[in-house]
C-alpha cells in the first residue's frame, strides 16, 4: 500500500509500481526505485551502490537488478545495475534510460520521467536477460523512501 509523500503522492506511486510491473513482464531483471531528499555522499553512484545493498539487490538469482535512484533536491539521479548486467550489456547501457530520465527531471516531471525510464530498461534488459516463464519476483515493487 502506497503512502503518501511530498514529492510523490499515492497516485504517483501506484503509476510507478504498475511501471516496474510492466517492465518485469519483458525481463527476468528486478527494478527498484528509491528517493531521497537529499543525496548524503558527494558522489551520486556512490549513494546508489550504498541503497543497492541496503535493499538487498544484491541477492537475485541472476544478479541482474536494477536501482532508480533519485534525490531530488538536489537534482541528482542514478541507474544503477548489478554485477550480472554488467558482464552481459556495452558499457553505455543506460543511455537512453538516462535520456529519459534527464528530459524530463529537468521539467521536475519526476515520476513520469520514473515510469518512462522503467519502461525503457525493461525493453532494454529483455534483450540480455528475456523473461522466463518461471520467473519469480525477487524484490518489493514498491517505491522506497530514504
């Protein structure tokens, strides 16, 4: 059940859940979104690493999640994928994850921006890492909140 926040409303995050929803249907990865405020480390993908760990990502089966992070106070995002993507995908992956994500931060259009860039890195996982029809859901679809 989604809860209401300053940033995101109920709404919002029910459009963000059905997002990571739909993605996962394309692929066996596991997306995850988390917001902060505040980024506390200077360096972004270092907060990313940092939540990735605390949220348990690690622990897939074919440690191929996915981490949306966002603080968006400070204007500071980033998508992070675990070890088992990066020995599959080009070291410019998340490129037009990014893209997206980056247009439409830049008009504070957070969770749209949130929905359209799951979206394009379930299409883009589902080359690597196609769904299986045994596949369970490793991780909350929830939004988490720091």
């Amino acid at each position: 059940m989604s809860k209401a926040h300053p940033l995101f409303g109920k709404e919002e995050q029910d459009q963000i859940v059905q997002a990571i929803q739909e993605a996962e249907k394309q692929t066996s990865g596991e997306i995850k979104v988390h917001i902060e405020q505040h980024c506390p480390d200077a360096d972004v993908m270092e907060r990313a690493k940092v939540v990735f760990g605390e949220l348990g990502m690690h622990t897939t089966q074919f440690q191929n999640g996915v981490l949306f992070y966002l603080a968006y106070q400070d204007r500071k995002f980033a998508v992070l994928g675990d070890k088992g993507i990066y020995e599959k995908v080009p070291h410019d992956f998340w490129e037009s994850t990014k893209d997206k994500l980056r247009l439409h931060f830049k008009a504070s259009e957070f969770s749209i921006g949130l929905c359209e860039g799951i979206l394009e890195a379930g299409l883009q996982l589902k080359k690597y890492f196609p769904y299986q029809s045994d596949d369970t859901n490793e991780l909350p679809d929830d939004v988490s909140f720091g």
